[in-house]
C-alpha cells in the first residue's frame, strides 16, 4: 500500500514504506563501517541522498538490530553493530 501524505503530493513524492531501499541500507552501512559512528545529517551528506531517505534507511536498520542511536545534544549519532558474521 502506498502512503502518500499532502507535502508528499505537493512535491510530488511517494514514499512505499513496504519496500525498503537495499541501496541506500548498503550505502549507510558502508559509511559507517568506514568512518565509525555518524550523525544522520553526515550520512546524508556523505551519500548525497535526502535526510528523509537516511532517516527512512536508520529507521529500518534500528529496528533491525543492525544499527543504534544515541542523542548527542540536539543531534542523534548512529553506530553500526559489529557482529561476528560482519
């Protein structure tokens, strides 16, 4: 089922919260296996894609168990799990 909300209308957007992005899962994982834990503004930045779309991706990745947050100040820092299988 797609949700698609007013702003989304309005810029034309879709998000399909059924179909996660395995792209943009990959990419953070990577980014945080190669500089450590990060905030989700850095990733964005890093990866080129929207905060939404990071968001989206540690959302996905939290509740996973493949990475954590942890509130630093007024920002939220996200580590990667390492796991004997990693």
């Amino acid at each position: 089922m797609l949700v698609t909300t007013p702003m989304e209308a309005a810029l034309n957007i879709v998000i399909d919260p059924s179909t996660p992005s395995i792209l943009t899962d990959d990419m953070l994982i990577a980014s945080l296996k190669k500089r450590g834990p990060l905030t989700i503004e850095a990733l964005a930045s890093e990866s080129g894609m929207s905060w939404a779309q990071m968001f989206s991706a540690v959302d996905r990745l939290s509740r996973a168990g493949t990475v954590s947050l942890r509130r630093i100040g007024s920002a939220y820092q996200v580590a990667y799990y390492q796991t004997a299988q990693s």
